[in-house]
C-alpha cells in the first residue's frame, strides 16, 4: 500500500497531527485526488497497533484529530525497507490497459477501439500535464515528468500495437491463398 | 475561439503516379485553434499538409482558406495567399543559408512590399521574444538547431498569419530543445492570434496542443476526430 507507507515517511520527518500529513500528502503525492481523511487516521491507527508509530500527546476534546504521533525505530525500518525494495516488474497488475485489450481480441470486439479510446484519454491527461509543468516546483516537475514518460511508454505500445492488429487480417488472408 | 473556419480540406483525393497518398482526407481548422495531426510513417501527414498549404493542388476535393475555396486557383495566386495568410515550418526550417538569422525571417514582409527598415524592427522584435535576438546577425549555419528552427518559428509567424503549418518542427532536435521551440510556437502564435496545425508523431508533442487528430491510409480518421 503505497499510501500509508508515503504517509510513514512523512511521519519520519517529525511528529504529526493526522491533518498535517494529509496536508503534506496532498502537497507532495496527490497528483490528482486528494486523500481522504479517513484514510489517513485508518493508517495512524494501524500504524499504532502495529507498533510503527505511537501517539506522543493527546489534547483535549474528543475523535481522532486530538492525537499527535511520533514514528518507532521500527516504523522507521519499514520506511527504509519499502524506499529500497524495488516494485515487480510485472506492470500487469496497475494497468489494465494490456488486459482489455486482450479480453477484447480474445471476445472478438474491436481491440483497435479499446486503443483509441485510452490514446484519446491519455493524450488529454497529458496535455493537461504539460500546461501544469508552467509554474511546477521541483517536487511537482519529477511527478509531472514521471507521468509524461509513462503515458508516452503507453501511447508508444498502442501505436505499436494498433499498427500490428492493422496488419493481422491481411497475414490470415495471404496465409489461406 | 469563434469556430471560424480558418482552413479546411474536404475530401481530398492525391496520388504520386500509382502511390495513393490519400483517399477522401477531411480536415478543418477553425480560427485559434491547435492541432496536432498524429499517424503512422506514410499515412500521408504531410501530403495533406501541402494541399492544404496549397503547395500541391489534390486530384479531387476542396480547400477552403477563411471560407473561400483555393485548390482551383492558380499556382500564382495560391503561392500569394500562402505568403499572406499562412506561415509554414518544416522539419529542418528551410531558411535562406546566405542570408542572416534576421534578414530571413524580415524576407515574408519584404516579399510583402513592406520597408526594409519597418520589416527589421518588426522581426527582431519576434526574434527577442524567441530570445534569439542575440544571434540574429549570424548565418544559420552559425547558429544552433534550436535557434535556427525559432527563427524559422519566428519567420513563419512574423506577417501575423491566419494559421501557421508546421511540419515535424522539432523532428531534428534534441527532446529538452524541442520543448522550447515548441512552447515558444505555441505560445507565440497564440499570443498572435493564428491557428497552429503541427505534424508530429511525437506523443509529448502532441501534448502541448488542443486538439488531436489522427490520419491513416489517406483518410483523418473518425474515431480520432470524435474521440478527442
Ligand atoms: N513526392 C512523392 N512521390 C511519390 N510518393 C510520395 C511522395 N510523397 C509522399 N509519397 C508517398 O505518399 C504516401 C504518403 O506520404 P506522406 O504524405 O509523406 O506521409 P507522412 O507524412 O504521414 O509520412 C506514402 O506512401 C509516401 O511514400
Ligand atoms: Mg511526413
């Protein structure tokens, strides 16, 4: 889960108040959606029970927002494991781009429209990028350009694709004369 | 953006000899407005581009430059149209070697009957704002890539066109360079009013404009027209 982890490593950085790291999320990681409050005391209370944080005051009043929780040695070491662990390979599982594109040609439906439909999405994510990079900090010029570049690797793998399905029914009819 | 129509190709029909190049293409490109026209190797970008720019006159079909058609013109009144009302760039900007970064880019307003000391102004004007003005009396032999092709920019755009054409414009340039020239023509001719239709296959390209659209086997097709 690579949100409470984020969520960690920014606890790591100094004691916090749950809607201080959603603040920080927001400001650092949330490209496009925001995070959920919830979310983030979900993960402070997991973190405590797990012993990866602990909480180091509590002010007065009542809910979860009063709790203020400093990272453990240990919770420190998950950081440092997750930082340096390299993510599978396998680009399968976070898209499912490769799938719908399979389904469709394994169902007999027009894969080339699965294609186009994602290359017209993409292309309009990756205008609105490039008008966002104007007036981008360092921190949002790497997110920025690590989307770019994958949403090209993508477009790159349709066009390939898109021109190789153009070419299949003319192999089979060559193939049968 | 009016929705003007700027320029059009309706039906456009070319061959060289037995190599179809395009079968029935339609394209329109209304007043302000950013294309990128997308497609594979050979899908005929650039033929469409030069019956538009009315550099080739197609077999069949019509375009219309601001609502009058021009495929029926003369060779000679589209060459004067297309130095009035368009400015055209291409993959390695076509400027005059013997000339100088500023010389070519004032050569559209003299070629206009504009003065020669008005035309200089105005171009390095354009120049500055490319922030090129510092090489402008160099050759373009002297210069790099990228500022020969701003001044290529600047040179298709100094006559204040209706819609500037542009041809894999950054096509020979290094990826950051590319970026400038093309946020400099994209910036520039909005800034000046004109439309911008660029031929590139370059996705991160593509991203800087508006609309996309995407040709294959002659034709635009319609899934990109719709699906933009
Ligand atoms: N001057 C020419 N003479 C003969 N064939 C040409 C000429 N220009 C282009 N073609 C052919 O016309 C088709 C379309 O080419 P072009 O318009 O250059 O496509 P694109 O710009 O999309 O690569 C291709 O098959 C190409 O080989
Ligand atoms: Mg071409």
């Amino acid at each position: 889960m690579p949100t409470s982890h984020t969520l960690l490593a920014l606890l790591e950085r100094e004691p916090a108040h749950g809607y201080t790291l959603k603040r920080q999320y927001d400001e650092r990681f949330a490209q496009t959606r925001p995070l959920a409050f919830g979310q983030v005391y979900a993960s402070l209370a997991r973190f405590e029970k797990q012993g990866w944080a602990r909480v180091t005051d509590v002010v007065a009043g009542e809910g979860p927002e009063r709790k203020r929780y400093r990272i453990t040695p240990e919770g420190t070491n998950v950081v440092e494991n997750w930082v340096f662990e390299p993510q599978s390979a396998g680009v399968f599982s976070t898209s499912t781009l490769f799938a719908r594109v399979a389904v469709a040609l394994m169902s007999g439906r027009s894969a080339q429209t699965v294609l186009a439909n994602q290359r017209a999405t993409h292309l309009v994510r990756m205008r609105e990028l490039t008008g966002l990079r104007k007036g981008a900090g360092a921190d949002g010029l790497l997110a920025i350009s690590y989307e770019l570049a994958h949403l090209d690797a993508d477009l790159r793998w349709i066009a390939e694709s898109g021109e190789r399905l153009d070419k299949v029914p003319r192999d089979i009819a060559e193939e049968e004369r | 953006m009016t929705g003007t129509s700027v320029l059009a190709a309706n039906d456009v029909h070319l061959s060289y000899g037995d190599t179809v190049a395009l079968r029935g293409a339609s394209l329109e490109l209304t007043s302000g407005e950013r294309v990128a026209l997308m497609g594979p190797s050979g899908s005929g970008k650039s033929s469409l581009l030069h019956c538009l720019a009315g550099i080739i006159r197609p077999d069949s079909g019509e375009v219309t430059l601001e609502g009058t058609r021009v495929d029926t013109l003369s060779e000679r009144v589209r060459s004067r149209l297309r130095l009035e009302r368009m400015g055209v760039v291409f993959q390695f900007g076509d400027l005059v070697p013997e000339l100088t970064l500023v010389e070519n880019v004032m050569l559209p307003l003299q070629l206009l009957g504009r003065k020669k000391r008005e035309a200089r102004l105005t171009a390095m004007d354009l120049l500055a704002a490319l922030d090129i003005d510092d090489v402008a009396g160099k050759r373009t032999g002297a210069v790099s890539g990228g500022q020969a092709q701003r001044a290529a920019v600047a040179r298709a755009l100094v006559h204040r066109p209706a819609i500037v054409l542009a041809d894999e414009p950054t096509g020979s340039l290094d990826t950051v360079t590319a970026e400038v020239v093309l946020d400099a023509m994209v910036s520039l001719s909005t800034q000046l009013g004109a439309a911008l239709l660029v031929i590139t296959h370059d996705n991160l390209v593509a991203a800087h404009l508006d609309r996309h659209v995407e040709m294959r086997d002659g034709v635009v097709t319609r899934a990109a027209q719709v699906l933009r």
